[in-house]
C-alpha cells in the first residue's frame, strides 16, 4: 500500500515550559494583539518552549538568546550572551522583545531593559514576567518571615549559581525601571489568581489607606503626585493584588539618550587577601527628542 512506503517522520519533541502555568499563553495572546507580525526576540530562552510557541505561529521572525543553547532550542537566529551584558544584537533590531521569568535572575536587571530599549524599533513591545511579590499574600508572608512568596526560604550560601539566588523586584522596582529607561507601561496581567490568594483580600482596604497616607505625604510636585495616584491605582489592580506571576506590557517612547557607569573605587581588605569592587551606578536620561 502507498501509506506503507512514505517515509516515518518523528513529531516534533514536546518542550516543557518552565514558568508558572498558563504564562506562556497569556504573554502570546498579549504579544499578538500588539505585535501582528515582524521580528521577536525570546531573552532568556531557557529550553525554547515560548521560542517553539512563536515558530509554530509562522507569523513572526524569530531569534532566541541565552547563555546556552540547550538541545530543544529550535533551530532558529540563536545567540549565547549574558543578558547582564551588552545583547548582541544591532540597534533597532526587533518589533518585540519578551522576558519570561528572566529579569528576577540578573545581577544588572536594569541594564538588560535599557539594552531592550536600544534593540527595539520606535514603538517596539518589551514584554516582562516576573514572580509577583506585589500580592497581598506575598507582602504579608514577608511581613511575617521576612522571605517573599516565590522565595519563601534561606538561600543554599554554599551555591553561588543556585536558582533561589534572585533579586526578586517588586511592581513599583519594575515600573521605575521601564519608565526611566524609555518605555512607558501599556497593561499590566496575570498568568492565573489561585484561591488562597482572594483569602487575603480583607486587608486590601488597611493596605489601600495606609499606602494612600504614606504615598500622598511623599508627593514633591504635581507630576510627583500624578504619578503616585496611577503608581497607586495600578498597584490596587487585581493582576497585582491577587496574580501569581506580574506580565508587564511596555512599549518604547523614547531612547535613553546616554548610559553613564561610573565605578566606585575598589576597597582594599588586608584581612580578606582581596580588593573588592563597588557595584556600578547608573544615571540615564531620557528626553523624548533625542534618539540614538
């Protein structure tokens, strides 16, 4: 018979997604109702499950970035760079930019945005996920074992590369980060709000008037006010109060006019045997007339 002598072709292996459940859906759902088609860039890719996901579509130009490549990674433009570096990637390269579950892993998370700011075409989409340690359950887990949800417990010291070594950002850390470096937030999502998080929704009315009290107080100008009401409202969203995971949806409004590091002295400690070495400090500056 005919079907007997075609050739037997293996199905493509199934690629386990590594972020919390229903992540990869939502932040594709996110990305095609703003980004029709065009090139996407997946940093970090990890195994390649999203990366598979953009293929499949057959809609967008793909290229993947990460410090490896493992062996599920499609065969698409891949990279291998440290996201805490320079990307290796022109300026202006792509329409979309998505991070999923990456920036919380990042010596230097605020550098990776700027660098997805100079990568990005005018108007381009940046797309971050991050634990969400904004929630009511987060916050008052932190309040009473001084860990966040996502990062209930001590870290193992002995593993310097251990994956609880995050620097978990809370939404207001996030926010700060895109705003100064040339991306304005568009929406703000959720993966999926599980149950025991809605239980902790009785204090949402404490939180609300202790935050409005404290942020109001802060306020040095107009604008200053203006953005702690919307810092406030957007914080008061149900993504942020009860969601699992933050999925921020930014599009660039301006290019970082200059980046400036500038490196503290190194410190000498005779009784260590070593010099050790300040972290940089970064200013940046943003006019919306100016472009790269």
């Amino acid at each position: 018979m005919e079907l007997e002598n075609q050739p037997f072709e293996a199905p493509e292996p199934v690629i386990a997604e590594s972020a919390s459940l229903q992540t990869h859906r939502v932040v594709y759902d996110l990305l095609r109702a703003r980004v029709k088609m065009g090139c996407v860039l997946d940093a970090p890719c990890g195994a390649g499950a999203f990366t598979r996901r953009l293929l499949d579509s057959q809609v967008y130009r793909v290229a993947a970035l990460d410090l490896e490549r493992r062996p599920g990674v499609p065969d698409v433009d891949f990279r291998a760079g440290d996201l805490n570096d320079r990307l290796p990637f022109p300026n202006d390269s792509f329409d979309a930019v998505v991070s999923i579950d990456g920036v919380e892993h990042l010596q230097q998370p605020c550098h990776f945005i700027r660098e997805c700011n100079r990568i990005l075409r005018p108007g381009g989409v940046l797309i971050v996920t991050a634990p969400n340690i904004s929630s009511v359950r987060s916050r008052w887990r932190w309040f009473v074992t001084g860990y966040h949800n996502k990062s209930g417990y001590p870290p193992d010291e002995q593993d310097a590369v251990s994956p609880e070594q995050m620097r978990m950002l809370s939404f207001p850390e996030l926010r700060y980060m895109l705003h100064t470096s040339g991306f304005q937030i568009q929406r703000i999502s959720t993966n999926r709000s599980s149950a025991i998080n809605w239980l902790y929704g009785t204090l949402v009315p404490l939180q609300f008037s202790l935050s409005l009290l404290s942020f109001w107080r802060a306020a040095k100008t107009e604008e200053h006010r203006r953005q702690i009401g919307e810092i406030l409202r957007q914080m008061m969203s149900v993504p942020i109060l009860f969601g699992e995971s933050m999925i921020i949806v930014a599009t660039e409004v301006m290019k970082a006019a200059y980046i400036k590091q500038t490196w503290k002295a190194p410190v000498a400690r005779p009784d260590l045997g070593e010099m050790l070495w300040g972290e940089p400090s970064c200013q940046v500056r943003c006019p919306a007339h100016r472009r790269w």
